[in-house]
C-alpha cells in the first residue's frame, strides 16, 4: 500500500487560513488502512482544525466526506454536487488522490493533510516499512523475494556492503541489512548458487531517471 | 470564571469505573455533580474522535476511567484507551486547547471511593485550568440555533 503519516495541524490551519468553509476529503484505500486520512481521521483533523478557528474567534464550516479512492475520477466526481459549498479542498489522501482533485476541480485550492511516505507493508499493528520503489524491473526472483532497491540503503544489487554488521544497517542499528535477509532467505530455500551470480547493473531507465511514467493497458485503454 | 463550573465528560468502562461510580453512589459518597459520566462496553472503544468531539462541543475536561492494568475485561482495551488519549493530548497541544484537559484513569469496580475522589481532584483541576477555550463560541452557537 502507499503509505502516508499527518501533516502538522499548524501547517494546514495555514494553508485553510484564508477560507471559511472547506471540503474535508478522506480516501478510503492506502491512507485508511495505515491510519493516516479514512474516515477516522477525517473526523479528528475535522474536530481540531474547527476548535483551533474557533479558539482564534473565527467559524470554520467543515464538508466531512470519505470517497472510495481518490486516484480514480470516478470516485472524485462525487465531490460535484458539494463542491459549490467550499472555498478549498483539504485531502488527506496520497499525493495522487490530491492531484486527481486538483485536476478535475480547477478552479478550487486543493492542500494536502498529510505527508505521501513510500510503498510498503504492515510490520505489525501500527508500523509500517518500505518494501518497494516502483524502479519498473522487479528483480525479487532473483533475490529470494527480498528486494535490494527498497530495502538496502545503498540499493546495492551486489550486496553486502561492508556496513553490514550482525545482519544490521550501518545507517541504524533497527534497519535490517537487505542483502543479509536475502542471504538467509536464498539459503533457506537451498539457492546458495544464485548468490554467487553477479547481477548487471540495472536499467534505471524503467524507475524515475525516464521521467514521469505511464501504463497503457491495449486491451483496456 | 467567579462561577466557572466545569463540564466533565467521562467515559467509564461498564465492568469497572461504572460500576465504580454506582458503588460510590451505594456508599453515599459524594462527588461533583459536574461529572457526565458516558457508560462504554470498553475503554478501548473511546476513540480520539470521541475525546476532540466532547471538547468541541463545549466540554471542559474529559476523563476516560479504565480497568487497572491487566485486569481488562477484553485483554487489552485499557492499554489502547490509554493510546488515544495521548493522541488526543497531542492533537489539543499542537491546536492550544491544552492535552491537560484530557487524562487516562485506571480503577477497579470496587473502588467506589476511588471513583469519587478522581471526579473531586478532576474536577478541581479543570477547574484551575479554566473554561475550555472555545466555551464562548460553542454557547454563541448554541444560543443562535436556539433562537432561530
């Protein structure tokens, strides 16, 4: 899932500052399983950034609404009818959710409440680690299911380094050393031969350094 | 603030604190009539949302009364109540209402006397504390729609 963490409110009481009546949008996908902009979340912010206008002598009228996802127009065109009742959208979906408001609703501000983190997986009740970076070309055959791009600091394709001690990072004793676990894993699996391969540098051409990236689905499109 | 009276939201936990606050009415023991006590299944059902929504709407101080440790009648809803209590002392620090207005308390269901005395000493220290901030509004508010 795509992880995301709160804004600090007094970011946000900036951004509204200007506005007396804002849509307050959720998303009901990634940021509700991690707890960051669902439901619950909508209703929380919504209750502190109306008590902190209030507190300054000031009425903010707060439109609560959780759509299903905000990455699919679909889902955002059901904020249509209400958005003629707002000077603003605050979302608190990923950074995709608010552009996909930003980008039907042109003439409203859109600001987001919370900060789009990584790609990851829930570690246990309330954390959450990076497992993936979207680089285009998934080498977790090869490593045993561990991936070395988002889980080994350096992104070494050829690890360990020589930062790796007592199977932890060298960047902090709580982050587990990538090519450590893959190591483990492929040894586990009785792979040991596959470490000795070395791996060709990759083609970063499919991740970010080609620019923005688009999927065309022919069958869908 | 000569007659502040504090409003005092509490969320008791069914299988102590409430039964508590009845065992302290048995014993004749008084506490302050400011006490709004909300009976909950669990303490680990109070939300934030709940917590940010009484003070929104214009209580003082709000106290969520648990099991003591390791005595949850669920395993674990005391220690996640205690959670999002911080939680929401954090939300009402970083927004000025003050995360003192809102505390955790731990009971059992024969402390009717320990019940009495947290309303007492809770109360006294929203009462030292002062009205919530946005007490003025919520009453405009209030006022307005009663009028209209």
């Amino acid at each position: 899932m795509i992880t995301a963490e709160s804004k600090p409110i007094d970011e946000i009481i900036e951004y509204i500052r200007p506005y007396r009546r804002i849509i307050l949008a959720g998303c009901n996908e990634c940021v509700t399983v991690c707890s960051a902009g669902g439901r619950k979340e909508v209703g929380i912010l919504s209750s502190a950034l109306q008590m902190a206008f209030m507190k300054s002598g000031r009425n903010l009228e707060v439109k609560e609404i959780t759509l299903e996802r905000q990455c699919d127009p679909e889902y955002v065109e059901e904020l249509a009818p209400i958005m003629d009742q707002a000077e603003a959208v605050v979302s608190m979906a990923c950074g995709c959710g608010v552009q996909e408001v930003a980008r039907r609703f042109k003439h409203t501000p859109v600001f987001p409440a919370v900060n789009t983190k990584f790609m990851g997986a829930s570690e246990r009740q309330g954390v959450w680690a990076e497992r993936c970076q979207g680089c285009g070309e998934c080498v977790l055959a090869v490593t045993g299911g561990i991936c070395p791009i988002a889980r080994c600091s350096k992104r070494l394709l050829n690890g360990p380094c020589g930062g790796s001690t007592n199977g932890k990072c060298e960047i902090n004793p709580e982050t587990d050393c990538a090519w450590q676990l893959i190591w483990d894993r492929l040894k586990a699996l009785g792979l040991e031969d596959r470490y000795e391969e070395i791996m060709e540098a990759k083609d970063w051409r499919t991740s970010r350094d080609g620019g923005p990236r688009r999927i065309i689905k022919e069958d869908l499109a | 603030m000569e007659h502040f009276e504090p409003v005092i939201v509490a969320f008791c936990c069914h299988y102590c604190a409430y039964t508590a606050a009845d065992m302290a009415g048995s014993m004749r023991l008084t506490y302050p009539p400011n006490v709004k006590i909300i009976r909950v299944p669990c303490t680990g059902k109070v939300d934030t949302l709940h917590i940010l929504r009484a003070l929104q709407k214009g209580a003082d101080g709000v106290f969520v009364a648990g099991c003591l440790e390791g005595d949850c009648h669920f395993k674990t809803g005391n220690i996640r109540a205690a959670r999002h209590v911080k939680q929401a002392q954090k939300v009402l620090d970083e927004i000025g209402i003050g995360g003192e207005r809102v505390e955790m308390i731990t009971m059992s269901a024969g402390m009717g006397g320990g019940f009495a005395r947290t309303a007492l000493e809770f109360t006294e220290k929203i009462r030292a504390l002062g009205p919530n901030p946005i007490k003025n509004v919520v009453e405009k508010q209030v006022r307005a729609a009663a009028g209209s």
